[in-house]
C-alpha cells in the first residue's frame, strides 16, 4: 500500500512538473521572412528631401538595432548608395512607413532596401516621447521600419516594435525583437 501511494504522490508531481515546464517555456511571436543581408550589414542613406529635423530620430532607430546584440550592423554612409530613408507622401489615409526589400535575382540575398516615410500632413510627427497619438512617434516608425530591413514581418504582440499598426512610441526592443534579429544574425 506504501509504494502505490508513493507511485501516486509520484505521478502528481511529475504532472505538476510537466505544467510547470510548459509555462516556463519561452515562445518567440517574431516573424522571419527568410530573407538576409549576405554581408550581415546594410550600408544606408537618407534622400536628397528628407528633412533634417527627423534625421537623428532615423539613426536612434538604426543604432538601437546595431546594439540588439546581433552580428548585424546598420552603416549610416552620407554618399550614394543604393539602401535609402526616403520622405514621400503615401497619402492621409496611408501608413506611417512602408519598406520595399530587394533581393539578388534567385536568392534570398537581399541587395538593397527602400524605406519611405509618409511625408502627408495629416501624418502629425513628433520627435519626443507622447503616450497620446497622434503626433506619432518618427523613431518608433522608424524602429519598425528598420526591423522589416532585417527580414521581420509584422507580429500579433501588441509590445513588440514590429506589431501593426501603430499603439504608441516604443524606442527599445522586446526581448522578442531582439529574439528575431539575433536568430537571423547570430
């Protein structure tokens, strides 16, 4: 009678253990398009009309993403090359940002990158910090639009920099957000 008791008490906690284990578990929300830089960076540029009072917001965001603890580098380079910021208008009722991936023709090498920012005036920017929206936060755009340079999609975790649409400024990365840029770039 002692060992079937013994067997039971067992068994409820093996079972405990068991559940335990599987809320401890870490599932990553992020979203990998199976693209990637061969090189591990991405030389970039902003437009020739990409004003000046949003630049540093652009470069916070590239620099957040250089310190994700990835091998992946962002290159702010100021002469021509092919992966640029761009200020276009993309209307009133259009995104905030949208980024075009371009790859090496039969590969998954991406070559270059164009991210252009929604230049429309019913898009009210601001280059500080509001819980209140609009103005939208240009670095957290920014931030998410740099992620999708780096071959992550859109995600359903509301805190994640790469979650669609917009819910407020958001200057640092998720432990998922880093999950995902480190998983393509160790």
């Amino acid at each position: 009678m002692k060992h079937k008791k013994l067997g039971t008490t067992f068994k409820k906690l093996f079972l405990t253990l068991i559940v335990v284990a599987a809320m401890l578990q870490i599932v990553n929300a992020y979203v990998y398009t199976g693209y990637k830089w061969p090189w591990g960076s991405a030389d970039w540029r902003f437009s020739t009309n990409f004003p000046d009072s949003y630049k540093q917001s652009v470069q916070n965001a590239a620099n957040t993403w250089n310190n994700a603890g990835s091998s992946f580098r962002f290159n702010y380079q100021w002469y021509e090359v092919t992966s640029y910021v761009d200020w276009v208008d993309l209307g009133g009722n259009g995104p905030l940002g949208h980024t075009n991936i371009y790859k090496y023709p039969f590969t998954s090498s991406i070559s270059r990158a164009v991210t252009e920012m929604n230049s429309n005036s019913a898009k009210y920017w601001t280059t500080t910090q509001s819980p209140d929206y609009p103005p939208y936060d240009f670095e957290t755009a920014a931030l998410h639009e740099f992620g999708h340079w780096l071959s992550l999609a859109h995600t359903s975790d509301t805190s994640t920099v790469m979650y669609d649409p917009y819910n407020g400024p958001k200057r640092s990365l998720t432990q998922d957000d880093k999950n995902g840029i480190k998983y393509i770039y160790p």
